[in-house]
C-alpha cells in the first residue's frame, strides 16, 4: 500500500461500526465498560470487576465521531485532546457526561518545555 493511500485509509477510516460492536459484545459478555479514571477509582474502592473493558480515544482530529462515541453506546471513555484538536466546550461536556476529557501527553510536555518547568 503506498503512502497517498495509508493517508487517505487514515482519514476516511470510520471505525464506529467495529467501536459499537466490540462495545457491544463486551456488554454483552457483562463486562464494565468504563474510562481509566473509572477504573482507577472503582480500584481505590475495591469494586473492581472481573471483567472490564477501559476505553481510551486519542482525539487526533476534529470529527463528528467523537460525540457519537460519548453518548451513542451509554458507557464512559477516556478522550485524550492534542493541542491541534483542544475543544475546552466539548471536554466540558465529555465530563459533565461522566467520561473522562485531559490532554494527550505530547500536549503536556510541549507546555512544560515551553514553560521551562523542571519538577
């Protein structure tokens, strides 16, 4: 497969069909579908279910796609923004839904070098 179309594939790629149905078949097998910080607190609390699902989203571009995953399938989620794709309204209401919104990692080390922060 040559580069142009990798790219396109990347871009065009809708993967809500296959998210649905592995979100669907975890459900269905009675696993707790929930985000990282789900999971941790549920660790913290002793409620940790024999099975889980932790769904995490890296939100590398702007998509309708990322609504649709919040709210469509009823479970939480991790999404993790990239300075490019910060949408402060959109992670307001990731969190107000009971998921988790932050930034991705390589965000919070350019403000750290950027900032020349040190601890």
């Amino acid at each position: 497969m040559n580069r142009i179309s990798l790219i396109v594939r990347y871009f065009l790629n809708d993967r809500l069909k296959e998210y649905e149905k592995i979100v669907a078949f975890a459900l269905q097998k009675k696993y707790k579908v929930t985000s990282l910080r789900g999971f941790i607190e549920d660790l913290e609390k002793g409620n940790l279910s024999k099975n889980f699902l932790i769904l995490r989203h890296d939100i590398d571009h702007r998509c309708k796609a990322t609504k649709i995953m919040l709210k469509k399938y009823n479970v939480t989620a991790s999404f993790y923004f990239r300075k490019s794709t910060f949408d402060f309204k959109l992670m307001k209401e990731i969190e107000a839904y009971g998921s988790e919104a932050s930034l991705h990692f390589e965000t919070i080390v350019d403000f750290v070098r950027a900032n020349n922060i040190k601890n």
